[in-house]
C-alpha cells in the first residue's frame, strides 16, 4: 500500500496530516510513504525529516496523487 500526504490547498493553512515521526511509525509497518514536497513546511517539518522517516517524496501534487493508494 502507498500512502500519500498532500500539502493544505489554502495558502494559510499551516496543518500536515502526517508529522516525520508517523511517517516513519507507518514505513516501518510496510507502508510506502508519499509526501509532497513541501507539504510539512507550514508546520516546521522539513522533506529531509520526512526522508529520514523513511518517507519519499513526491516533488509534485500530482505525483503524490498517482502514487497513492490512500490520500491524508
């Protein structure tokens, strides 16, 4: 299963429905874990975080969309 985080659509909005530490709790359970690029940054989590959860990141929304099974 991929899982895909996507960024909030409204540019103040500063949530990410994943931190760094879930991504890497659902990783290491066998998920494969999308994040867009950029999609922490409102809430002060970096793509490099994301990486070292385990986490890929998918470096456009459309990405995140095609390689997910389930969106958050």
């Amino acid at each position: 299963m991929n899982l895909g985080v996507i960024r909030e659509s409204r540019a103040c909005d500063r949530r990410v429905a994943v931190t760094p530490a879930v991504a890497r709790y659902v990783a290491e359970s066998g998920v494969s874990v999308w994040v867009e690029s950029g999609a922490g940054v409102g809430a002060l989590f970096s793509d490099d975080e994301y990486r070292d959860g385990g986490a890929q990141i998918a470096f456009s929304h459309e990405e995140a969309i095609r390689r997910s099974d389930l969106l958050v």
